[in-house]
C-alpha cells in the first residue's frame, strides 16, 4: 500500500474525501464556478477535462506520489480538489498542491480549514519533516493564500516548467517545517476561531 494511507479529513467547514471516480459531476459543476480553467497561470480540469483529470491524479497514487482528495464544503457539497503530491516517504516530506476551489469557496474559512487539516494530518499522523507549497511566481492570490498560513519562502525557480500556452513558469517555493507545526496550528486555529 502507498504510504500515506487514504484518509478522509473532516472539519466544521470542509470534509477532504479520496478522489474517486464518483465526484466527476459535482466537480464539473464547481470547475463552471468562476470558469476556472480559463486562467492562464495555473492548470484547472475544465468540464470537458474534469475525466481525465481524475484519471491523471488516481493514476499517480496508484504509482504512490500523490493522494489525492475531492473537496467538499460544510452543506456537503464538491467544490474543488486538493492533494498531497511529491510524496518522499523515505524522507517524510510532502507537497500540498494541486489545489483548487470554485469562485463561491474562496475567501472563505474552507481553504484555511483544508489546509490546517492536511498540516494537521501530516505533522501529526505522518510525522513529516516539512511540507511545502508551491505556485506560480506571478500567482499572487495563492502566494499571499499560502503565505497567510505561515509557510516561509525558499526561492523561486526560475523557468521551471513549461505552462500550457507555451510561457515558461517561475515557481514559487514554500514550506514549513516540523519545528514551526505548532505556532503554525496556533496561528490557523485562530484564524478558524475569529470572528469574520
């Protein structure tokens, strides 16, 4: 069995599920929540795709480098995808990726509950050395989305990957360390408890 094992992870305002082939409609319907996949600085499954998206991501956990999870929102419906990816289980370490929310989730306590209990679960459960994010350089949404979580910027690397209209992509690296988990979790459980 891949390490880390499935899991799903429940909060008051998200409930992570392992993908499966079963939320195809629901996430179709949360892609069309903004027309996701029409921005050019990251990769969203359009509609069309949203089939061979989930194939590419079972597909990966089935070779043990990504886990991924459909995201649902407290009235219990899918609103987006989240992972995590690059998995190193001889050195503890993963990436927290792959992310996306449909437009009516975001700006909302749903990506900080995701995140606090993915952190949660790998700091915790898995006992991993670091986690890390990483994003477009001119993703400045996600950079200041991850950067509100207490992650720390390592660099950027410069032409890193070629996107899909052909530029080539800076990416952002983040991570946080198993030493900082706790003020960390501190900082996310108060932003979950404050009032909004």
């Amino acid at each position: 069995m891949a390490w880390p094992d499935s899991i799903t992870l429940q909060g008051p305002h998200a409930t992570l599920r392992p993908l499966s082939h079963e939320h195809h409609d629901a996430l179709c319907e949360a892609t069309r929540d903004g027309d996701l996949w029409k921005l050019w600085y990251t990769s969203i499954p359009s509609p069309e795709g949203m089939r061979a998206e989930i194939a590419r991501r079972l597909d990966l956990r089935a070779a043990g480098s990504m886990l991924p999870f459909a995201v649902f929102d407290a009235a219990g419906r899918a609103v987006g995808m989240t992972t995590y990816m690059n998995i190193d289980a001889v050195n503890k370490r993963v990436e927290i990726g792959s992310t996306w929310y449909g437009q009516s989730a975001q700006r909302t306590p749903l990506n900080t509950q995701c995140k606090r209990l993915l952190l949660g679960h790998a700091f915790e459960a898995l006992a991993c050395i670091a986690v890390e994010f990483r994003t477009h350089r001119l993703n400045t949404q996600s950079r200041r989305a991850i950067e509100r979580l207490g992650a720390q910027l390592d660099g950027i690397l410069r032409a890193h990957a070629v996107a899909a209209d052909g530029s080539l992509r800076d990416t952002a690296v983040y991570s946080i360390v198993a030493g900082e988990w706790p003020a960390v979790r501190s900082h996310l459980d108060w932003q979950l408890a404050k009032p909004r």
